[in-house]
C-alpha cells in the first residue's frame, strides 16, 4: 500500500456575516450561537480532533475575534473557576495548543473558492480538511473521520455528499456520480447551484473536503461563477480527471444550520440525544404539541 501524507490541517471559512441570522449576528458570530451549550464552531473542531488533525486554520473577518478567543486559554475565567474548586474539565476541549490555532483574513467577501485560497500560505504542500460549521454532522464515527478513513483507502481528493429532494439542489454544489463502490462514489463532475432540471443528479456536496494542495493554484486562475463568486465547485471541477475524486456517503445525520428550522432541528435532535436531558425535553415537546 502506497503511504498517503496525512490529514494535519484543516481550514475553516468563517467570514462570513451571518445575515440570515440577524439581529442575533449583529456583534457575535454565527458560528458561536449554541447548540444546546456549544458553539456551532466547536462541533466542526471536536470534528476534527476525533478525524487526528491537529491544526486548524480559521478564515475570518472583521468582528470574529470571538471565535479565535473561544479556542483560547481563558487565564481569569480559569483562575477564578479553580479559585471556586469547579472543575475545568468542560473547557479542556475548547484549547488550542498556540502552534494549532492559526487565524487568516478574508479581507473581501469573494467567496468560498477565495476564502480557501487566502489559507494558502499556512495550508502549504500538504493534503488538508475543510469543513462549513454551518453544516452539523454527527455520526459515530463522526464524518471526517470516515473521510479520513477512505482517504487512507483511495487518496486524491474526497467530498461529503448526501441526497437531498431535486428541487432543493440548486442551493447547493452537486456532482455527477459515476461508479459506486459501498460508501465511496466516483465524481464525474461538479457544478455548484444549478437549476433543478440541468443538476447532474440529486446528490450534494454537505460541506467536508479532504482536497490535495494543487487545487490552492487552481484557484489563483478561477474567475466568477454561481453568485459572482469564486466557488471552490469551480475549482473541483477543473482537477476532475488529474487527481482521483471521489464522494463519500456520510452515514450520519447532518442539520443545515444554515438555516433557522435547521438549527432548531439539531437543537432537538441533540437534547433528545442527551442522557441529562432527554426526558425532561421530550415531556416538554409533547407537551408544546398538545397545545
Ligand atoms: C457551499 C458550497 C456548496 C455546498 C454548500 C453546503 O454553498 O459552495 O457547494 O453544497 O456550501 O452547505 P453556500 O451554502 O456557501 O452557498
């Protein structure tokens, strides 16, 4: 078996400004709204961790600040809480090692394709993750880390798809599928938000990457595209036929808290998950729909 470098890095594109969230992403970041007591932005890093990899790179702008002290050692909050005998285990998986916290700028709102591209420097020659917090996916194991797993398999470049009903697929990036192989699909090609009669199948890009470094040059050259942004699809879709592509089927559940009923959703899904929760919550819900 040939070795495969391995998934060290991740990239996540948080420049975003949250509009469809406001007044509550006026001044915080819509990555750090809870899910319950975590920040969205926290699930994707725990995400992370769980798939081995060890540094992730925040693409942010102007007002994220939040995000990058959330990964942060809180000295006063810290000092206090243990002043108070509380236990600090709850923050242990919100520290970055300094080396593993890295913060670019996405000075201009361009796009996902330039927001991947303006992590270049620190991405370097090497395979790397990216993952959309907005997308909640939770599985065991969790869906990098079945990327991960089928990288070590077949290498190149690896995306997340998953079905979603035809006429939702012009909100997203789809691919056209070739041979499948149990969870593994062949991509015969990419086109990012396309109407609903010329989408290649019902299949979409769910917001995880394992993308090989050639594609940060692709993006140097890639113009405009869906939105009169530069789409990271468009990038893709110029590396089908150099680099092995293939999509993986998360088995999971994912939630789109991208979207508000989204974000409710998970927000239920997860408390009804919850040992310490799970009771009180569903006498609560019937309850509500009772009424
Ligand atoms: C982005 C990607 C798209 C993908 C989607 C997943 O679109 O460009 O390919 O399917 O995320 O949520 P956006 O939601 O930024 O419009």
């Amino acid at each position: 078996m040939t070795m495969r470098k391995p998934i060290r890095k991740a990239v996540f594109p948080v420049a975003g400004l949250g509009t469809r969230f406001l007044p509550a992403t006026k001044s915080i970041p819509k990555e750090m709204l809870p899910i319950i007591d975590r920040p969205l932005i926290q699930y994707a890093v725990d995400e992370a961790r769980e798939a081995g990899i060890e540094q992730m790179i925040f693409v942010t702008g102007r007002g994220k600040t939040a995000i990058i002290d959330h990964f942060d050692v809180a000295f006063e909050l810290e000092a206090t809480m243990r002043d108070r005998a509380k236990a600090l285990e709850i923050l242990e998986p919100t520290r970055l090692a300094p080396g593993n916290l890295v913060a670019v700028r996405q000075q201009v709102p361009l796009g996902l394709g330039h927001a991947i591209w303006c992590a270049r420097a620190i991405v370097g020659d090497e395979p790397f993750a990216i993952f959309l917090p907005d997308e909640l996916m939770i599985g065991e194991p969790g869906c990098m880390k079945q990327m991960v797993d089928a990288y070590n398999r077949v290498g190149g470049n690896l995306i997340s798809v998953l079905e979603v009903p035809h006429e939702e697929v012009s909100s997203y990036g789809v691919i056209a599928p070739g041979k499948r192989d149990g969870d593994l699909t062949e991509v015969k090609g990419l086109v990012e938000k396309p109407k609903a009669d010329e989408a290649p199948s019902n299949l979409i890009i769910s917001g995880r990457y394992i993308l090989q470094p050639e594609v940060m040059q692709v993006l140097e050259t890639q113009s405009k595209g869906a939105g009169g942004e530069i789409q990271l699809t468009d990038a893709m879709a110029r590396m089908l036929g150099q680099q092995p592509f293939h999509a993986v089927t998360f088995a999971g559940k994912r939630y789109d808290c991208g979207s508000k009923t989204g974000f409710v959703e998970a927000t239920l899904a997860l408390a009804l998950a919850r040992e310490d929760m799970a009771d009180d919550v569903r006498a609560m819900a019937t309850r509500l729909l009772a009424q």
